[in-house]
C-alpha cells in the first residue's frame, strides 16, 4: 500500500512514519508542497492522499485522482471546507478529517480573553523599551464579566467549563442545547449574547449560515468596549466590519488566531516578502488587537492526533473499511 502526504511540517514526519509502519503502508510519500496539478504525479500508484488545509480539492484534483486510482482522502484537519465533497463522492473517492482533544483551543482561547483584558500587547511593547509606566494600561477583571460563547460543540463546551472557574456570567448559543452545558452556562439567542455581553467568542463551523455572522448589524447591537475572540475561523468574521468598530471604539479589543485568506500566509515564513492581505496589515496595527498565526490548535498532543487520523483512516479506506478516529 503507498500513501503520499501532502503539506508536511516537520514536526509531523516521525508520527507519519510511525503510523504508517503501523498501518501497513508499504511506501509512504512525503513532501512539504501542497496537492495541486503540479505535484498530483506524486500520488501515482497511492491508494490514498492527506493534506493538511491549504491544498484545495476541487473537481478538478478529484477527477484526477480518481484516473490515478485513489480512493481515499484524508485531511490533517477538522475543517473540511477546502474539499468539493459532492465531487469526491462523484468520482469514488472517501473523506475523511482530523480530531485531536478540545483542550488546547479551548485553553488558547482562554488565555486570548485574559490577554486582552490586561491589556497584553501594549504592556509587551512598552518593557521592551525600558518604558515602566502604567498609563493606559488598567485591566478588567473576568469574574465581573459577563461572556458568551457562540457554539457549544467539544471546543466550545472545554472554554465553558474552563472559564466557569473564573466565577463570570456565562451565556451559550447553539442550535444544538446540551443539558452538560447547562450546568455551567445558559442558553441564549444571539441578540442577546450580542446586546449583554463583556466578551464574546466564535466556536462554531464556517457553513454558510455562519458566513461573516459578525457582521455591521451584529456590532451595532453590542456593548460598547466589547471584547471580540476567534479561534474558529475567519471567514466568521466581517473584517470590515471589526475593523470599523475598532476604528470607531465601539469593539475595545479584538483577539484573532484566524483569518480571511490567511491560506499562503499563515505557517510559511514571509519576513522578506510583501503580504498581500491589506485588511490583515491594517488590523494588526491597533494595540488593542492580537493576532497569531493560526496555532490554537498547535500541541504535541493535537499533531499526533491528527496525523494518527490521517494515516488510519486512508488504510481503512483502502481495506474497504469504516474510519472513527479514537483520540486514546
């Protein structure tokens, strides 16, 4: 059996070989370059292909994949949105994604609201130059805020439990209510979340419905100084529209792991290159915003997960079986 990976870091070389071993794989293609026409002639004779986020698995990819033989697709991934499904279903091909434990994101994002209520960044700059001063700098304490917390998935459901400790007000929304939740948090509708609360942060799947959720009217109805937090994705975000209201102070900081057409820029090295993303170069420029580099995720732990998913689940496929990743 030949497996090629796809877009591989080299944090995740030993996992992909030690699972692949495992797995039976007989030969096992790695290369850090994403899956497109180009470099497709490296799956010839695989019985499956993994990429992790930046490759886009169009028609096109499918249709040929499908003329090599491959059969199964996994991405290093939770989210899937770069992959056609309805053409991979056409042409034959399984899909299958990454799942790793909810606590890293869940901590990060954490970690993401406390920075930016004690005012983290502008502190940062200020001892890097010897500048000692306090002006500007006066925080909030969490236990008096009230936060609400958009998705209540597995990610979602960790922050709940993770902020309850901090003795806040906590407010969830999802389409989905789990009685778990519940002991931790309350149900509300989004207006609500969006007219009460101190901070918010976005757990919820890009799908269509959540499209640019925040948006020009989602910012109008909430709080003056309110506290905006994604760790999700960006596309969940209207980054006019943050912008706008960080320009005008109605947003009182904004903290970003994600963001709109971050693909080609996030995980690559850029210092001497110009970033072609003028909203991304505009928004980072305010000492009230953070932004990292798409890294929420990025534990020992998570790594493992997903190339363990990646590597079981094309095996599987290849077996004719059925893939549920175990995370123990």
């Amino acid at each position: 059996m030949k497996l090629t990976a796809y877009e591989v870091r080299k944090d995740e070389e030993e996992n992909l070989r030690k699972y692949a071993q495992r797995c039976g794989v007989d030969e096992l293609v790695i290369t850090g370059e994403p899956l497109t026409g180009e470099t497709l002639e490296l799956a010839e004779g695989a019985a499956g292909v993994t990429t992790l986020g930046q490759s886009v698995i169009n028609e096109d990819i499918c249709r040929q994949l499908h003329q090599m033989g491959v059969t199964g697709y996994s991405t290093r991934s939770v989210g899937y949105n770069h992959v056609d499904l309805e053409a991979a279903k056409k042409y034959g091909i399984r899909v299958s994604n990454a799942s790793y434990s909810p606590h890293g994101v869940a901590e990060y994002t954490v970690m993401m609201i406390l920075m930016s209520l004690r005012k983290y960044k502008p502190a940062l700059y200020r001892i890097n130059v010897n500048d000692y001063s306090l002006d500007g700098l006066v925080g909030g304490e969490l236990c008096e805020m009230t936060v609400g917390i958009i998705g209540t998935g597995k990610i979602g459901e960790t922050v709940i439990r993770n902020l309850a400790g901090f003795g806040c007000r906590i407010y969830a929304y999802d389409i989905y209510e789990k009685e778990e939740v519940k002991k931790y948090a309350v149900y509300r509708d989004l207006d609500t979340i969006y007219k009460e609360c101190d901070i918010i942060s976005l757990h919820t799947p890009l799908m269509d419905s959540t499209y640019h959720m925040i948006d020009r009217d989602a910012v109008k109805k909430m709080k003056k100084g309110v506290i905006l937090v994604n760790c999700a994705r960006g596309e969940l975000m209207d980054i006019e529209a943050v912008t706008r209201g960080v320009e005008d102070e109605k947003i009182g900081a904004v903290a970003l792991d994600v963001f709109e057409n971050e693909n080609g820029i996030y995980h690559h090295d850029r210092r001497t290159e110009i970033i072609k993303n003028r909203d991304m170069a505009y928004l980072r420029q305010f000492p009230n915003v953070i932004m990292t580099q798409h890294m929420a995720f990025y534990t020992r732990q998570a790594v493992d997960s997903m190339v363990k998913c990646g590597v079981e689940s094309l095996a599987a496929f290849a077996r004719q079986q059925d893939y549920f990743c175990r995370l123990a």
